[in-house]
C-alpha cells in the first residue's frame, strides 16, 4: 500500500497539469458541495486538503500558490459568515490568520517536493557517475549502458508504459550491468571465448549489482533494483540468476532483455566486430516466445519497421 500511494504521489509531482487539473475539481466541488452541506467540520476539513492540493500543484509557482491561497481564505471566511454555519468572527482578523496558516502547510508542501525532486536529481548524477565508472573500464562498451538505456525506453513507449515507468527504465538500463564493475578485468577484456569458470563469474555480475545497490531505498521501490536482477532472465526460464520465466520475470527486465542483446549484437567487442543489423533484428524475431518476451518484440519490430536505422543512438535525434 505504501509503495502505491509513493509511485501515485511521485505520478502527480512529476506531471504539474495533472496536479493543477486535481486541484481545480477538487476546489470546485468543495466550494459548492459546501454551500448546501451543513457540517462544518467537513467544511474545514475540505479547505485544508485544498490548501495541501495548492503545495502539490503550484509547488514552483509562489505567485500562483499566493494568489489561490488568498482566493481559498476569502471565499471559506465569507461562506463561515452566512447562516449555515453561524461563524461571526472578526472577517479581517479571520483572513489574516487563516491566509498565514494556509501559506505556510501549502509553502510546507512546495518545500517538501522540492527536497524530493533534488534528491531525485541526486540519485539520477550518482547513476550516470556509476555507469560511467563502469563503462571507462572498457572502450568497446563505453556507450552499451547508454543504448540499452535508450532502447528501453523506446520500447517502453512503444507499450505504452506511463511516463515515470518509461524514466526508471531508462534508469535502470544505465545501471543494468553496474555489477561488471565486481568482474576481474583480465576476463572483461578477455579477447577469446570464456571458460566455464570464467562465464560463471560474469553471471553473478546481475546479483552484485542488485547486492551494490540495494541499499538505495527510491531505486527498490521504483522497481530498479529488479532490472538490475534480472535483465538476464530469459521467457522460457532458462536464463539467470533466478531461472524464473514469462509473467515471473518483471516488464522493465523483460524490455531491458532485447535492448541489451540488440546493442550487443550491434556494436563492436573486444572478442569480435558489430554484427549486421538485419542478422541481429531476425535473432531477436527468431528467439520470441524462448529467450524474449513476444509482445516486447513485436513493440521493438514496430519500432524498426517504422524508424529503420534511424533507431540507432547514432542516428537518433536528442529529445
């Protein structure tokens, strides 16, 4: 339940129109329903949840936050006047003192999701600075983290995943391999074929960065930490660390799964050159319904079907 509420409250903080849509019926409703409701507690109770709606919708816009505020006391102190309520304090002394109560909880709330989108914008420099951590350690898949960013995030658009579902995907595959980082580097550079003591070692690497980073609170709840786990998973239950399969196996690993392998089959490694495009698109139409999830390749087929080689990082225009 506390997962829900975070994940919705992060949904309203990261889209401002849904927040000023929620608060504008929000206050319609209350200004009216209480012009005919004769509970006062439920009247007060209603104008206080608006001024909390005013810290969530205007939590940039002082100006605006002021403006509604004043528009909020003004109206609650002259309905308290009529005889439904029979509410005859002072009508300045009353403004004045709401109007100060009111600013402060809605400027409370403006603070609060502030504090949040920078610890937000923190956790996003301490990412980039991992992954690059990782990818400095080989030349061949200085952008790997970049593009499988990318391309899940195309792909989650394509599925019509939610903005902030789509933004932590992106996350994610920027940090999906961050557990590289624990593998010697004689055998991340190996140039030849891995033993079987050797491929074990890179196995683990999905497990050591779920172990890195879990730690970090936002990046379990958001679902990151699962990426991580398991973007080696495979649809028919074969892959690792966890051998779990289809619907088990989390959306966002699902899409990381062809991501990752389409930029692997694409770019250069240290052990051999970037495979044909076409070769590396009928692979992955070839493996639907074993190693990948069929409906994330049918998402990814569009994508290229529509977009050709304008899909490439290198082709693709900044957003």
């Amino acid at each position: 339940m506390k997962n829900y509420v975070a994940n919705h409250a992060e949904s309203i903080i990261n889209n401002r129109y849904l927040g000023k849509s929620l608060f504008s019926a929000f206050f319609l409703a209350v200004f009216f329903t209480d012009i005919y409701i004769d509970n006062f507690t439920l009247f007060q109770f209603g104008y206080l949840l608006l001024c909390l709606l005013i810290g969530l919708a205007f939590w940039k816009e002082t100006w605006a936050r002021s403006v509604w505020v004043g528009i909020i006391v003004v109206a609650k102190v002259f309905l308290e006047q009529s005889e439904v309520f029979k509410v005859h304090d002072n009508v300045l002394l009353r403004i004045l003192t709401l109007s100060i109560t009111y600013f402060l909880t809605s400027t409370s709330i403006s603070f609060m999701i502030l504090f949040y989108m920078k610890q937000k914008q923190n956790t996003l420099q301490l990412t980039f600075t991992l992954a690059k951590a990782l990818d400095s350690r080989d030349h061949y898949t200085a952008d790997h983290s970049d593009n499988v960013a990318y391309y899940s995030k195309r792909i989650a658009e394509e599925m019509n995943l939610s903005k902030l579902a789509c933004e932590r995907i992106f996350i994610g595959g920027i940090l999906h391999d961050i557990g590289k980082i624990g593998v010697p580097e004689h055998i991340l550079m190996k140039p030849s074929r891995l033993t079987e003591e050797e491929f074990t070692i890179i196995k683990a690497h999905p497990l050591t960065g779920y172990d890195m980073l879990s730690h970090i609170s936002n990046f379990k709840r958001s679902g990151i930490l699962d990426m991580i786990l398991h973007h080696h998973e495979r649809f028919d239950g074969f892959g690792y660390p966890s051998g779990i399969a289809e619907n088990r196996i989390p959306l966002a690993a699902r899409i990381m799964a062809v991501a990752d392998t389409f930029d692997a089959m694409t770019s250069k490694r240290v052990y051999r050159g970037e495979l044909d495009i076409g070769y590396a698109i009928a692979e992955i139409q070839k493996n639907a319904g074993t190693q990948f999830d069929p409906q994330v390749v049918h998402a990814f087929i569009n994508i290229w079907n529509r977009e050709g080689t304008k899909l490439l990082p290198k082709y693709a225009l900044p957003s």
